[in-house]
C-alpha cells in the first residue's frame, strides 16, 4: 500500500508532466508550436498573476526551463514509477529525490530574488507593482518549492527509505 506521501508525490509528478511541456516549453519555443488555448491559458496567468517571466523570459530564466526540459522531466518519470510502486519498493529512489529536491530548491532561488528585487515597472509586459503581488507571484510557485523539499526531507528522513538501509545492512551481517 502506498503511503500518503507516495500519492502526494505521484500526484505531483502527473501533474508536472503537462505544465512543462504544455507552459515552461513556450518560454522557449515559438508560440506556433503550442495550440492557441494553451498559449491563451499562459497568457491568461501572466496577466492575471503579473508574471512576465513567461511572456519574455530573460535568458537565465530560460536555462532554468532547459534545466527543467532535460534534468527535472526525465527525473519525473523516473520518480513518478519508483513512487507509484512505493518508496518501500524502491531504495534506488532515495538519492536521486534527495539530488531533486535540492536541484529544484537551488533553482528557485532566482526565481523568487528576481520576483523580490526586480524593477518590473521598464519591463514590456506587466510585473509586479508592490510587494502583494510580488508575493501573490511567489505564492503561485511555492507549490514548486514545497513539494520538491519535502521530497528531498521525506527521502533523507522517512522510515520507508531508512528500513530499507537497515535491511540490507542486516542481510550483509548475517
């Protein structure tokens, strides 16, 4: 049976899926290659939440999408097997969610610096004007820090990965 944790991150990870390659994709490829609902869809945000980044990314926010695109993606469907059998089934899955958790959490650094210290007001699509919406638009990424760390925190503490160390130390005493 999985745990709860399990289906968290297997929700997660679906969920991953379709938003790098349906919305992080077009701050990299033209928008002809996306259907227009999309592209309305991720307009519709960056009006909505002001986040420009999506509308001309700068380019390191473009190496995070690559990095996202390349690293973060087939990581995804990696882990989203290993959670779907269970972190109990699947020791090989602790370090590689440890490297994850911490990949992601580094990655968003930048991402909520800029969002704070940025001056959005010379920019050609709107930013954030004060501090509530700078924080509104760190709030809509939270969710990409949260999930990533307790990832990482669940793989270097949880009891699903350390019985599986210490069956295997048992198994090489005996």
């Amino acid at each position: 049976m999985l745990r709860f944790a399990d289906a968290v991150f297997c929700f997660y990870f679906v969920s991953h899926i379709p938003i790098v390659l349906l919305v992080d994709l077009q701050a990299l490829l033209p928008e002809e290659y996306f259907p227009k609902s999309v592209v309305a869809m991720k307009d519709d945000y960056c009006r909505e939440f002001r986040d420009p980044m999506l509308m001309d990314p700068p380019g390191w926010y473009q190496s995070l999408i690559l990095c996202t695109v390349f690293i973060k993606l087939p990581f995804t469907v990696f882990a989203l097997y290993g959670y779907l059998k269970g972190a109990r089934q699947c020791p090989w899955l602790r370090i590689p969610s440890i490297l994850y958790g911490c990949h992601v959490a580094t990655m968003l650094i930048p991402v909520f610096g800029h969002t704070l210290t940025h001056d959005f007001s010379k920019g050609k699509f709107p930013g954030p004007r004060n501090m509530h919406e700078r924080l509104v638009l760190i709030g809509m990424f939270s969710p990409h820090l949260l999930l990533p760390l307790w990832i990482m925190l669940d793989a270097l503490f949880s009891s699903a990965f350390q019985q599986q160390g210490k069956q295997s130390q048992q198994k090489k005493i005996k």
